[in-house]
C-alpha cells in the first residue's frame, strides 16, 4: 500500500546508530553501507572521511555563515542539486 511504501526508511544499523556523527551523515552513502563492497575495511575507511568532511565543513561554519550575510554564496549553492547524479551525496 502507498502508505507503507511512503513511510519505509531503509535499515540503518551499527556502527552508523551509535555515532556521533550519524544525525548529520544519515550513514552517508545506503549503498555503501548496505553492501559493503570493499568489506568492513573499506566501510571505516568511507565513514573516516566522511567525518573528516563533516568536521571540516562544522570548523568553518562561521566563515560560511559570513559568506551567505555578505552574499557573496547563497543558499542556493549549498543545497542538493535538483537531480543527483551521484550516490555519494550526504544529507
């Protein structure tokens, strides 16, 4: 039924639910995480650098933020893009 599709969220499990990081990166990348293509090696190494990125992007939350005040980026240029052309896109 539409109502049960609508409401499915894809089973997200550990080490992705008890990670600090989790609320932001949403356990990046459902393909990555449900396949597992380059084993749990490769799972860590993924999610190391997405929290490296998610750092470096929190790190400079004030230099954006002033960016966006003085137009010089708008939000615009910070959101999804309207059709992703890629599965490694974060939330």
């Amino acid at each position: 039924d539409k109502e049960k599709i609508k409401s499915y969220k894809p089973p997200i499990g550990e080490p992705c639910l008890s990670c600090r990081y989790f609320k932001i990166c949403g356990g990046r990348c459902l393909y990555t995480h449900m396949e597992r293509l380059w084993g749990e090696d490769g799972m860590r190494a993924i999610c190391e650098v997405s929290k490296f990125i998610i750092d470096s992007i929190l790190e400079r939350m004030s230099i954006i933020e002033k960016f966006l005040d003085e137009g010089m980026i708008t939000e615009e240029q910070l959101i999804y893009p309207k059709y992703n052309n890629t599965i490694e896109i974060m939330p």
